[in-house]
C-alpha cells in the first residue's frame, strides 16, 4: 500500500525555492534561520528529531536528487565520516564559521566595516552577489547576515550535493552541523528522564 502523503513531504520544494530567491533578494535568505531554530526547538521542547525525520526539505532534496533521480553513486558512506569526532569536529568548525559570521554582521552594525556584497563560498570563494541587493533598502548590518547566511547555507548544500554523487543519498545527514546538535540534545534529554 501507498504511504499516504503529508505536507511536509514536500518540503524539498521549499529547499531549491529558498536558494532561487537568493538569487533575486538576498534578503530572503533569512528565510534560512527556521532551518537554524526550529529542529533546535523540536530537540529542546519535544526532545525527538522530527524535524530531520519530517521537516528538512534539504533532507528530502538529497533523498530526491540521490534516490529517485540516482544523481548518487550509492557507495557506502566511509566509515570517518560518521565517527564522533569528524561529526563533533565539523559541528565546532561550523559553528565557528557561524559565530564569525554574526561577528561580522556586528562590526557592520557597528559601522567598523562596510557592507559587502559577496558570497563566499567553502569559506575562501568570493562570489560577487551584488545584483540581489540595492544599496540602503535595510539596515547594512541586516544585508550583510543575509550575505553571510546564504553564504553558508549554500556552502553547506554543495558540500552535501558532492557527498551525495560520490557516497550515499543522505551521506551529508551522517556530519550535519544541526543532525549533531539535535542527536546530542535528545540524548541529553532521554538521559536525564531515566
Ligand atoms: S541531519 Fe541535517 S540535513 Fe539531514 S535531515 Fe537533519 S537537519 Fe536535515
């Protein structure tokens, strides 16, 4: 029989839309953060992962490209990549990457920095994005977290893209920064209900 399907098996829909607004207005990228607070939530109020099970439309979109569309070469995912610390390694790296970028936001805020219309990607790339952002429609300090976050969230989607095509579907699920941080706090929690 036919799984019935939900809403949220569409969510993969949401992903690509997500990342084709960020090429007409950054500022939809802040769009990006319920991907940043809500598994949080879900982890620390319901103390379960239905988000990633549910709710990820990047989940879904590698799922998709991966499985239905066989973009993957279906090898086994290496054994590293899941080990506790290549995942809790690349977990303290990204959010490094993430605390950097709000201080950067912050020196713009603060007017130690001018605003810059770049993407950077893989954390070294300088992509010029100028074209999605007209100069003083917002605060600069809320266009440079829109440059910022977008730069991140797109790094962090070819990264999966290529894990994709060279290991499994969902080979980016085994180190996500936000799968480790909502596995660690459901585990904190079903720990502390025994
Ligand atoms: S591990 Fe990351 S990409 Fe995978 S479903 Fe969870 S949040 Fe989404």
């Amino acid at each position: 029989m036919k799984k019935k399907k939900h809403w949220y098996d569409y969510l993969w829909i949401w992903a690509i839309l997500y990342f084709a607004l960020g090429f007409f207005s950054i500022l939809f990228a802040w769009f990006g953060m319920i991907d940043f607070l809500l598994p949080l939530g879900i982890a620390i109020f319901g103390g379960n992962k239905f988000f990633c099970n549910h709710l990820c439309g990047r989940g879904q979109l590698f799922s998709k490209l991966g499985g239905d569309l066989k973009c993957s070469r279906n090898k086994p995912t290496p054994r590293w990549m899941s080990s506790k610390w290549f995942r809790y390694g690349f977990l303290i790296f990204f959010l490094t990457m993430f605390g950097n970028m709000v201080f950067q936001t912050y020196l713009v805020g603060a007017g130690a920095s001018s605003l810059r219309e770049i993407i950077k990607l893989f954390w070294t790339f300088r992509v010029p994005w100028g074209w999605t952002y007209t100069a003083g429609t917002v605060a600069d300090w809320v266009a440079q977290f829109s440059f910022g976050l977008y730069s991140l969230m797109l790094t962090s989607l070819l990264l999966g893209l290529i894990v994709m095509v060279l290991y499994k579907p969902r080979t980016w699920c085994t180190f996500c920064p936000m799968g480790t941080m909502t596995q660690g706090i459901c585990k904190l929690k079903n720990n502390e209900k025994k």
